[in-house]
C-alpha cells in the first residue's frame, strides 16, 4: 500500500465528505484517517484524508483526475505522497536554541522532513551545521545589500527545491516582495511580549516589568511584521524569584517547542488557511 494525504477548503454545503470518499473508493483506495471543520463564521468546510492506495500513483495524476470533483464544489485541494520528505531551508542569526533543537528533531527521524541547508546573515553557528553535514551558507545583510541578498536568499530556495523557509530566531525583517513570493511557505517564531517587548533583549524588559507569564507564537510569515497567521503558541508560568536569565533560559526552551510543533505540522500536512486564521488539524 502507498500512502497519500489530502487537503482541501471549499464552502460549505452537503455531499462533500460523500465525493471524496466515492472518489476514493473509485481507486481502491482505504480512508486510515480524516479529520473535518466546518467553520460557521466563514461558512467554509476543511477536510484532511490521509489514505492508502495498493498501487501507487504520482501526485499530478490524482491531481488532475480528482479536478471534476474539486470544481463541482469549488474546492482549494492538495494530494501529497507521504514517502516524500518535506525540504527545509533554517535562517538563523545569533541564538541557536531553535536551530539545535530542529536539527536534532529532523536527524533523530522524529519528523518527515529533511534539512537542505542553514542560511545565517553570522558565523556563529557554521560549525553546529556542518557537523550535522549540512551546507551553512553565509549571507550578510546591511540596509544597501538587503535586494541582493534576498535575491541570493531566494535563489536558494528555487535550486534546493525548498518547501519551507524556518525563521528560527533570524533577526531580519523580510520585505514585502520576499514575504509574498514565500507565502504559505515560511514560519516564524518570536516570543508573545510583542508588541510590548521589542528589541534583541525582551526576556531583560519582561523581568523589569514583572511579568508573571511568558510565552512564543508560530505563524506563517507574510508582510504584516509578526502579525501571519497564528499556527501555535505557549506559555509558562514565571515569578519574582526569577532573574533576566531564568526568563530567558524558559523562554527558549519555550520558542523551540513551540516552532518544532509549527514546523512538524506544516510538514504532515495539518494546516489549512481559514482568511488570517489557521486551521490546524492535531
């Protein structure tokens, strides 16, 4: 048996859960899992098949024979083949905790998907990447160099056949046109002070005000800074004996969870836009 995924959002009305598990018995093909959400305020209808086939067929053929369904229902769809391993791209600057923590989530197998190289506007952290074997590849940024080197940023997305772009603690704004040509393919983490707390020490600025909560959100990266579409977010409880550091030391432990969940879902295939929310199937 081979493996497949389905996605698909389209507005919701009566017969669509019947199409597609008609469409699939037409195939021969055994429903393992599906998880659905109407969604009442968008009146729009989410549906995640995971199913087998005993023969296996390429993802454009399903596509292609699946569009007489997905037309009648004006459907948003997606087929995807398990047994291919999602490509990431990792951006980092100078806090490694998300990077380390992802690339011993990928080499240890506990997520489908593979690391294809780990950009830094630093050096910082070349030797952490390569000894996981993997290209580091050095990409300074200044105000005058920022078209270039976002040219040279997407130009490695495009050869390397990228399927996700992870800002694991990168400290650069993207601009607007990056943003867009990686819509619904790049994820960010930051921590959930923001807007309060901006800057490179925000766990310092939480201590001074005493907060008693800290936290990190994952979202999907588009123009609007640290305002894309929420995917997860936690928090963990802090009080008056902690310093700075001890914010700092669970905040990161935090914005790590936090972005390996975003990115292991994204990758199965469990996320479907709902307008500027999220539908995530667990």
């Amino acid at each position: 048996m081979h493996d497949y995924i389905l996605t698909l959002s389209c507005p919701d009305r009566m017969g669509i859960v019947h199409t597609v598990s008609s469409w699939l018995l037409t195939h021969h093909g055994n429903i393992v899992h599906a998880q659905q959400f109407g969604d009442p305020e968008s009146s729009r209808f989410f549906l995640r098949v995971h199913f087998a086939l005993p023969v296996a067929e390429p993802v454009e053929s399903l596509t292609a024979d699946f569009a007489g369904a997905a037309e009648r229902f004006e459907m948003e769809y997606r087929f995807h083949d398990t047994a291919r391993k999602a490509r990431l791209l990792v951006l980092v600057s100078r806090q490694g905790h998300c990077l380390n923590d992802l690339l011993f989530r990928v080499s240890g197998g506990q997520m489908p998907a593979e690391v294809a190289g780990v950009v830094s506007n630093h050096e910082d952290f070349r030797l952490l990447a390569e000894s996981h074997g993997l290209p580091f590849h050095h990409l300074p940024v200044s105000a005058e160099t920022r078209a270039a080197q976002e040219a040279q940023l997407l130009a490695l997305v495009e050869r390397e056949r990228v399927d996700l772009v992870v800002l694991a603690r990168y400290m650069q704004i993207l601009s607007p046109a990056l943003c867009r040509a990686l819509e619904g393919r790049a994820i960010n983490i930051h921590h959930s002070f923001l807007p309060g707390f901006k800057g490179a020490r925000p766990y310092y600025q939480a201590h001074a005000r005493g907060v008693k909560l800290i936290g990190a959100t994952a979202h999907y990266v588009t123009e609007d800074l640290d305002e894309g579409p929420i995917i997860e977010q936690d928090i963990g409880r802090v009080d008056h004996a902690m310093g700075p550091a001890d914010l700092t030391r669970i905040g990161s432990d935090i914005e790590s969870v936090v972005l390996s969940r975003a990115v292991r879902w994204h990758v199965e295939h469990r996320i479907l836009l709902n307008d500027r929310r999220t539908v995530v199937f667990r």
